[in-house]
C-alpha cells in the first residue's frame, strides 16, 4: 500500500504548481506581476535610477493609510469592485533582495518558480528530518495563508526553507556549509537572527557529550556567515549602504506603527506579533520593540534552562526555536478569517505565513502550520517544554521510524539506540496490558 503514498505528494505539489501555472499564465497574457514581488520590482527601478530600494517614510504612511480606507470602504458595506487598483505594499527588507533580483535579471517567472522550489524543498526536507508520514504535507496544502502567500509572490516563502536547511546542517554539524543559507536568510530578513541564536544555544545545552563538537560548527556557521555579509554589504555600495543605513536608522518611520492605532487596521489585525500587540495597547514603537527583546531574551533564558541536560531530537529543537523566533519577530502575518480579509485588496495578500514546522518528543513528531503563533506563541511553547514524563501512546508507538528520532540523532553513544529501542517496547506492552 505504499502508493497510497503519493496521494500527499501528488496534491500537495499539484496545488502549488497549478498555482504557479496560474501566475506564470495571467503574467504572460496580461504583464501582470504578483503584488509582493511588484513591490521588489519597484526596489528595483529605484536603484536603477540611483535613488535606492526606498521611498521616504511619508510615502510608505500613505500606502498604509490607503489600505486602512480600503478596509474601511468595504466594511462600511463598499463593493470590491469600487475600490482603486491595488498598490503594492513599500519595500521593507535590506537592500540585497532588490540588488539579487536586479543583477541577476531575474524576473517575475524565475521567482515564482524559485518560490515553487523552496515550498516542495521544505516539505521534502520537513518529512525527511521529522520522518513523517508524506499526509502531514496536506497541512501545508490546506492552508489558504501559504497559498496566499505564494500567489502573492512574497519573500517570505524562501525562508521557510532556507531556515530549515540550515538548521538540519547545524544539527550535523556542517557549519561551513550551513553559513551561506545563514547569510542569505539574515540578509532577506535580519531577525532570522533570533531563530539561529536560540537553535545554537538549544544544540549547546541540549547535547552535552557533542557540546565541543556543535560549538565548533556554531563558530564555523557564525564567522562564515558574517563574512559572507560583510562581502554582501561591500558588494552595495557607498549609496546604497547609505540609503540602507538611513533606512534602519528610522526603521519605525516607515512601518504603520507610527500611525494612531484607530489607523492601523487592517494591519494591526494580519500581524499576530507580541509588539503589535504592545503598539495597541498604547506604547510607542520603539517602546514596544524594547519590551518584546527583553522579553524575548527572557523566553529563551527560561527555555534553556528548561532543556539544559535534556536529549531532544532535531525536530523538536527546531519547533521551539521558530517559535521563539515568532515571539521576537516584529511582524508574524497571519490571514484574519473575516470581513477584513478582503480589505485593502492585494494587501490581503500580503499576509505572510509560514509553511510549518515539526516537533517530536521521542515519541511523537507535532506538525504545526505556525499561523498566528505570535498570539498562541507562550501556549505553544509551554506545550513543547511540557515534561517528556509520560509513557508514548500506544497508536504513537506504532510509528517507530519517528518514534526513534530523537534517540538515534548525532550524539548519541553506539548502543544507546538499541537500549532505548528495547525499553519502548517493553512500555508498549504494559500500556497494551493495562
């Protein structure tokens, strides 16, 4: 029966491919490019023109309070149809995204395909590394914010993916080849940070008998990866590092959160980060930005110390990072099954999410979407630094190949395995007795 096998695997590619299809088919006929990646394109023709991948902040307050009057047209009871074309959204990353797809001449088609790419490697790569069942990818394909995250043609997909590698090469301690999927990801997006700072540290607390080992990749990632955008950052040059300089210098200027709250909608309902959370409630931007590291650092203080000594698998590291990464990020998109989801047009579309993420506790492997994890993140987490003390469900025993991954993972002494292996079974059949 294993070809029932390929049902997961034929739908889940099938949706995304018929969706790139549908992309690559409108752009033919019509020129017409996803949102998001117009939003890239204009980036890019301002770097042509030797003005930077920016626009000044009043430019971007503008595009933001045009979407809130677009929601609030179609809440009061506007038609779609009424509403104005669709403007992308300002471009918000470091300038290397813009100078990526300008140098290499890349257009719309390359990325949608390259998207297309980085959706079926991290499914691959996501069932290699938890040893999943090819089922767990309908997660992925049932869900409408990586959809339209995709139609979309946002960034945001190719982290997923990026993140994903790299981590399984840290776990392998592949440092050197690990750094350049590091670089890129930090480079698109610098608070990926927070996720490669919280899975080294988790790698060092969690695996003492290989601690000097991972430390070791750990330095090899760190340095590699600092060269390799140090080399990016010179690769600017002296206007666009200066452009950029000015851009994270008043970084708060060009984001919503410097609007009165009352104005940030439909935004302020898509981002389920904890710092939105804390703009709503009254504090200033670079108020609430400090409130979240602080509280962040304190999160990852509390799970160290809750995993130190503790032998967890890949898969479960790797949850509790991302989540802790959710937790610190300042924006986590997430689509609000509402009224307001059709505001604000191609905005809507904007709505970044993540593909997922697998954990395991050595007896099972939890596939979580990661949707609006910034307002379920402390839940989440509490779930997964939950004390591994139970016996393994009997139906979760019946899946040894994820059922063993957290036992047979580098670092694990030659035997231990097999003694871990003799000591499920023999707690398989007091559970079937009892």
């Amino acid at each position: 029966m294993k070809w029932l096998l390929l049902i997961p695997w034929t739908w889940f590619v099938a949706c995304f491919a018929f969706a790139a299809a549908g992309l690559l088919l409108l752009g033919a006929r019509t020129g017409t490019q996803p949102i998001d990646y117009q939003g890239y394109q204009h980036a890019v023709d301002g770097l042509n023109r030797g003005e930077g991948p920016y626009q000044r902040p009043e430019q971007c307050r503008q595009l933001w309070r045009g979407i809130h009057q677009a929601e609030l047209f179609v809440v009061t009871g506007g038609k779609l149809g009424a509403l104005p074309p669709a403007q992308p959204g300002p471009y918000l990353y470091p300038p290397t995204l813009a100078l990526l797809i300008q140098r290499l001449h890349t257009g719309a088609p390359f990325f949608i395909c390259l998207l297309l790419g980085a959706v079926i490697g991290f499914g691959w790569l996501w069932l290699r590394a938890a040893q999943a069942s090819p089922w767990w990818l309908l997660l992925i394909s049932g869900s409408w914010d990586a959809l339209a995250t995709f139609l979309a043609g946002n960034a945001e997909l190719l982290l997923p993916f990026l993140t994903l590698a790299a981590a399984w090469l840290l776990w392998r301690r592949r440092g050197v080849w690990a750094a350049p999927l590091i670089a890129l990801t930090v480079l698109i997006k610098p608070f990926y940070a927070l996720f490669f700072v919280a899975f080294g540290l988790l790698l060092l607390v969690t695996d003492a008998p290989q601690r000097r080992a991972h430390f070791r990749a750990l330095a090899l990632a760190a340095a590699g990866a600092l060269l390799l955008a140090a080399l990016d950052i010179a690769a600017w040059g002296a206007p666009v590092r200066a452009a950029a300089l000015d851009y994270f210098r008043h970084a708060m200027d060009y984001q919503w959160w410097t609007l009165p709250v009352a104005e940030q909608t439909p935004m302020s309902l898509w981002n389920r980060a904890p710092m939105q959370g804390l703009v709503l409630l009254g504090l200033p931007a670079a108020t609430a930005q400090l409130a979240t590291n602080v509280l962040w650092l304190a999160l990852l203080a509390a799970t160290l110390w809750r995993c130190r000594g503790r032998r967890l698998g890949f898969p479960l590291l790797f949850a509790i990072a991302f989540v802790l990464l959710y937790l610190g990020r300042p924006v986590g998109w997430g689509l609000r099954l509402s009224r307001h989801r059709a505001a604000g047009g191609a905005a809507a579309r904007r709505a970044a999410a993540h593909l997922g993420s697998a954990a395991g506790r050595g007896h099972r492997a939890v596939a979580d979407p990661l949707v609006g994890a910034g307002a379920n993140g402390p839940r989440r987490l509490a779930e997964l630094l939950h004390p591994a003390d139970r016996p393994p469900a009997v139906g979760d025993l019946d899946r040894p190949p994820r059922l063993l991954a957290a036992v047979d993972g580098p670092g694990v002494p030659r035997g231990r395995g097999a003694e871990a292996r003799g000591q499920l079974t023999t707690d398989r059949g007091q559970i079937e007795q009892e």
